[in-house]
C-alpha cells in the first residue's frame, strides 16, 4: 500500500533556490523561507539541515546552548569534506548534484526529492509517493515535525536501529526512540551502502518496511522543529567509521573488566557473595569482579554527602577487603534518586535539584524501583551542571574508598509533564537523561586515570552510548532460543555502533529448569568469545553445579578466555580507531555475501577470528565460510576454502573457532586473573592462519608485520612461541622473524 498523509497537516516542500556555495557546503533556502544546509560532512558524508544552528549561521544561546554544553551529540560538528557543486537537470527538473569523490548526493528541487549514489550507482532515494514533509503548527513557517521517506529494494535488510533479540535485519518493525522498550539507537544501514542518522534528541519514529503502511519504504517521523539529516555512503564498517567519528567513540576499558565478573544472588548478602567467590577461587574458575545487587549501596545524608547504606554495609572498608583479599574488583550499584523517606529529599527539592512534575511545581515522585528497594524517590535534575557535577564528585569519592566500578540504570518512563531545569520534558527528557547519568558515571570511573580507563555496568540505551567501552545484557530466557536471543543482542548492539556487549550466562530473572549442563556450557563457550562475561552467584548457575565433568569443561572454556584477553582488549582498542565493535554480525563484515546474512548467529570476534556459536542441542554444528577468504579451524589445523558450507562434529568442551587467512591470533598465558598477568610480557604464544598479511590485534600492539619477495617479516616477537600453520617455515634473526612457504 502507498504512503497516505494528511495533507492537510503536512506542508510539502516544494521547491528549492541556491544561495551561495563553496567546496565544503550549498546554502538554499526553501519555498516556505527556511535556511536548508547541504555540507560534505566528511568524506562519503552528507549532512541536510533545515532551521538548526548550523543551516542558519546563527550560534546556540541561552538554555540550549547550556543543555548542549551536556549532552551535545556530536563530537566533530564541523565539516571536514570536500565537495564539488553541479547544477544539474533531474528528469526534467532543475537540481543539484553534490559530488565526494565516486559518490554524489542528488537534489531535485521540484519538488524537493534527494537520491545517493555510491560509485555511479543509485543506493538509496527519496520515495516517489511522499517526499519531504513538515509538519505545519499554528505557525505554518515553524514545523513542529517532519516526515521523511525513502524507497528500498523489495526485501532489502536494514541494519543497527538499536538492540533486538528477534533479527538482526530490522526491516518489518516500528522502532521509537524515546520508548524504552524498544531499545533504539540512531543509526541505520543497508549492505547496499548507505547509512540515515537523525541527529536529534526529540522523539524519532522508524517504520521500517511495514506491511501495512509501506512495504518497501523507510519512513522517518522526526518530532523536532529542526532537521538534521546525516547520509553516509560506503561499506559498512565504513559508516560505522565515519559514524563514530561524527558522534563520538568509547573511552579506554580497564585491561581487569576484560575478565569474568560474578553478580551478586538476590536476597544474598556481601558475605554469601564472598564465600561463592572463595568457591570459585578453591576450584580453579579463573575470574576478576564481582558485582552487587541492587539497591544502590549510598545515598545522600546530611550535608549532600553520599554515605554507604549502614544496614547492609556496616563496615564497608572490611566488606570490600574481603573480596580485595581474593584479588578481585568491586561493582556497586548506584542511583540518581533519593527516597521521599530520606531527610535529603526536602532539601534537595528546596534547592531546585529534582525533577519537578510541572502540574504542581513539586518534585515528581518516582514509583519504586530495584534500586531504591521498591520504595518511592525522586532523580536528580543532571540536567543542572552543578548538579550533575555534584553527583560525579560524591561517586569519585566513594570509589576512592575501594570501589571500582558502578552499575546503575535510569532508562526510565519518564511521564510527559516531569520537566528539568533547563526546560527538557517527557520524550527529550526520557532520550537524554541516560545518556547524562552515564557520562557521568564514567567520568567518575575514569577519574584520575591516564588514559581515562572506567567500567560503568548498564543496560541502558541513548544517543552517545557508543562513547562508553561497555554495554551489559538484558535479561533473556534460560533456554536455547534465550541464548540465541542474547547473540542478537550483542550482534545488533555492535551493528548499531557500540563497541563492546556483556554476555550473562544464563539470568536469575528467568526460571532455571531449562538450564541443562549441555546449554550451560554451550552459553559459557559463547560468552568466552566475546568482549565481556558475567557469571551468576546463583544455584544452578554455577559452573559446578552441573557435575565435575561439566566443571572441567568450563575450566578449560574459562581458560580459553583469559588466554584470549590480550587480543580482545587489542579489538576494543581498535574499536576506538574504526568504530567496529567486537562482535561483528556477517552482514556487517561480508556486506556482499548474502547467504552469509543468513547465517546471523555466525559472527567476527575481531578481524581473525569466526565464531560458530551451538544454539541448539547436539554436537553437530553447521558453519558457512564466507566468500573470498579462507579459513583454519583452531582445533584440527585444517584450512576450509571460503563460500562453502561444512558441518562440525564438536563436544562440549569447545565450538567450531576458525583463524581468517593472512591474520594471527597472540595470546597469553593461562591465569587464575588478570592480576597475574606480567604487564611486560602480557603474550605467550602466535598462531598464524596462513601466509600472515595483517598486523594482529593485540593490546597495545607493537608487532608489525610486512611483505617482501614472496615472505613475510614481522617485529615485535621476541621471547614468543610461534604455531605456523600447515606449509609454513618460522625463521628467527634476531628481533625479526622470517615466515615463508616451506620448501
């Protein structure tokens, strides 16, 4: 069915005349009189922006140059590319055409329509049934929206849009930013090559392919007076690339976050928690942190000060030296919020330092939540500069005293009428206020540290969440389709622009009689090949609790893990110079390979390694090797030519891992945690895929690899232990070894 609007609610735009133009951007102004920016962002980057600061010329002032001082949304709002500007005739109209190298943005002015190009070729246009509408308000010259709407090819996937544990291809779904559960970010993309980004913290509607609405269009309903309109062209990884330059990238994790964590059961206190840890250390389960049910551990007392909740941590110092005592790191809750019990909450709300409920001018009072233990509070106005910088202070002092890391989530449904300070309300107030308790958490975490290293454990979802190192998991069934669940999330999370995705293995919040040795393990082996894992102090979700066979498995998978540190810690790394997250979907990685999208479970951990992960009972495992690249299995030696399809026989003590040809994997030495690590000799051994071609991923690499007459050279080696693959000769000289064809 075509797109059917209200035309007597939209204004369209009709037509378009130049101004003025240069290298870099064309000023136009629009038949209604509004000020149209279209500027060669970066290169393979356009940007249209109607009615903002940057399409008029004139700075932000007053509040919103204050809320933007918070929660600015991009990192690089200047242009950086360069353009060349054509006038042009578009099916008998007249129109421009902005060209960056092979790709160009076409602009028909009659009415106003825009088609992208990626080296000659059409990738995405403007629909033919509806172009671009704003939505008229009293005051027809200030639209209070717009609607934007673009053709697809039939069956064409879309990608990122945010965290979905159905599929990874978005296309048939209806994503709204400001609604929690819908999990959104901001950024789309296709295979086809090209990418949207609606730069705004206003409510964004996606409706991506609906049936009953429009079937091969992506539409955008964008609920802001201003438009700001980013296009990206290019490979995926390369959107990805120029995305998290333009919005911002993750800041450094610490090396100790990389290793496993233990959450604290509910209805358990410190102590329990600690005893499960000593279990752990007693059989052998490597691991590093331990981290805290919620409620938050502090609140505000008397004189604004944060002080640790008395009944359940009477002696802090000596609660967090027992867990220090088995080397292990400490997460504790924290909030924004304080309890209308608590004698702060008058104090705070005679200040102006919560969020008020605009019908009466009173702080607004919260239903309880976990981290509250149920009981009604109010939040913290972060929109409030000193406020905000209040709530980092107070937190860097308690982790002063021991703690080292804070989880906290505030993705709350904020109701329209509660506003802040600086005037933000309902739908822009539920968008942002996330996104500053975050920042602010891991300013907090990161404090004192060169590079800012922090780990900040949350589940929330905003515009700018791709410049924290970590996102944690949402809570999914404990069955196999649960774990098939928590892999799209990671998948999509990556796809969306985030780095880095925790896996829990298995979850509390779900009964446990699905929980079977088999999955258990199969769940573990998953979670090792990925950023981060979290295991559960949990009966039934301890890794002895399936028997000693099922322990020495995981020992062996746990292992693995802590091995594999030195080259995750290098992908996140990397992350922070190309925007590719750790997990990388097939669609993402093979962009033109479509039967590998349909292998969505499969995915790059990093650039050499593919994971096969087992969703289903059984030791068959079917793999699909992508196109143009070969393959070598870790555990056989055996190379596998790309585009073919092979089935694995693999028993619980491992899945199907395969090295990418012309990489090499570096890894560590087995340890019981990362303390134990020698920071001047964090690598042990090299294992090469083939002919190595590419510098590895590794923390703080230092290893360089080059190519000359038919071998390769590589720096960086010394003192390792080198596993050529098959049809290989390694050959030391001196700080340099040799790597070539064995004769």
């Amino acid at each position: 069915m075509p797109l059917q609007f209200d035309s007597s609610r939209y204004q369209r735009l009709e037509s378009l005349s130049i101004n003025t133009s240069n290298s870099v951007s064309v000023h136009f102004t629009t038949d209604q009189g509004q000020a149209l920016l279209v500027e060669a962002s970066a290169p393979g980057v356009f940007r249209l922006s109607i009615g903002t600061p940057a399409a008029t010329g004139k700075p932000a002032s007053g509040s919103a140059a204050r809320a933007a001082a918070l929660h600015d949304l991009l990192a690089r709002p200047e242009a950086i590319g360069d353009a060349v500007v054509e006038q042009v005739e578009l099916e008998g109209q007249p129109g421009f055409r902005i060209v960056q190298g092979e790709h160009a943005l076409e602009i028909a002015t009659q009415p106003l329509r825009l088609a992208l190009y990626r080296k000659g070729q059409k990738i995405l246009a403007s629909s033919a049934d509806a172009d671009l509408y704003a939505l008229g308000t009293e005051d027809a010259a200030a639209p209070a929206s717009w609607t934007l709407a673009f053709d697809l090819e039939p069956a064409e996937a879309v990608y990122g849009l945010g965290e979905s544990t159905i599929m990874l291809d978005r296309r048939a779904e209806r994503v709204e930013s400001d609604e929690p559960g819908s999990r959104a970010l901001p950024l789309a993309w296709s295979p086809r090559g090209w990418g949207v980004y609606v730069n705004t913290v206003e409510p964004v509607v996606h409706d991506v392919c609906l049936e009953e609405f429009a079937p091969d269009s992506y539409v955008l309903t964008i609920a802001d007076a201003q438009l700001d309109l980013f296009l990206f062209v290019g490979e995926p990884g390369e959107i990805l690339n120029q995305y998290t330059q333009l919005t911002g990238r993750a800041g450094q994790p610490s090396l100790w976050s990389m290793g496993t964590w233990l959450h604290q059961a509910a209805g358990t206190d410190a102590a329990q928690l600690a005893g499960v840890a000593r279990q752990m250390r007693e059989r052998g389960v490597p691991f590093d942190a331990v981290s805290l049910q919620p409620p938050a551990a502090w609140e505000a007392r008397a004189k604004l000060n944060l002080e640790w909740d008395a009944s359940r941590f009477p002696d802090p110092r000596q609660v967090l030296g027992e867990f220090k005592a088995l080397d292990l790191k400490v997460c504790t809750p924290g909030f924004p919020g304080v309890q209308t019990q608590n004698p702060m909450f008058a104090e705070l709300e005679d200040k102006g330092w919560l969020l008020v409920d605009e019908d009466s001018g009173a702080a607004h009072v919260f239903d309880g939540v976990p981290a509250t233990a149920g009981a009604p509070f109010g939040l913290l106005d972060l929109t409030h500069r000193d406020v905000w910088s209040f709530w980092r202070d107070k937190v860097r002092q308690i982790m002063d005293e021991g703690v080292d890391a804070v989880s906290c989530d505030v993705q709350l449904d904020i109701p329209d009428q509660v506003g802040a300070r600086n005037g933000d309300t309902g739908a822009r107030l539920r968008t942002i206020y996330p996104m500053l308790a975050k920042r602010c958490l891991f300013e907090a975490a990161a404090w004192n540290r060169t590079p800012p290293e922090g780990a900040v454990w949350t589940r929330d979802l905003f515009p700018t969440a791709q410049r924290q190192p970590m996102q944690a998991s949402v809570p999914v069934p404990n069955t196999w389709e649960g774990l098939a669940e928590s892999l799209r999330a990671a998948l999509t999370n990556g796809a969306s622009g985030l780095p880095a995705h925790a896996h829990d293995i298995g979850s509390p919040d779900h009964p446990l009689d699905g929980m079977t040795p088999e999955l258990y393990l199969r769940w573990l082996a998953a979670g090792v090949f990925s950023s981060h894992l979290r295991l559960h102090a949990v009966p039934g979700l301890l890794p002895w609790d399936f028997g000693e066979e099922a322990l020495q498995h995981a020992q062996t998978l746990m292992q693995w893990r802590y091995r594999l540190i030195p080259y995750v810690l290098g992908v996140i790394e990397d992350a922070a110079r190309t925007g590719l997250p750790v997990q990388r979907s097939m669609a993402l990685s093979f962009p033109d390979d479509a039967e590998a999208h349909a292998h969505e479970l499969q995915y790059l951990l990093g650039p050499a390694l593919l994971v096969a992960p087992a969703v289903q009972p059984g030791n068959q495992i079917r793999v699909y090797f992508p196109k143009g690249e070969a393959w070598w299995d870790l555990n056989t030696g055996w190379r596998y030519e790309g585009g073919t399809t092979w089935t694995f026989e693999c028993g619980l003590d491992r899945l199907p891992i395969f090295g990418r040809e012309g990489h090499m994997l570096c890894l560590g030495p087995a340890a019981q945690h990362t303390g134990e690590f020698n920071s001047a000799r964090l690598l042990d051994e090299v294992w090469l895929f083939g002919m190595p071609v590419h510098n590895p991923s590794v923390m703080r690499n230092k290893i360089r690899v080059m190519q000359m007459q038919g071998s390769s050279y590589a720096k960086g080696l010394e003192g390792l232990k080198i596993l050529p693959s098959e049809g290989l000769e390694v050959k030391r000289r001196g700080a340099e070894v040799r790597i070539s064809r064995a004769r």
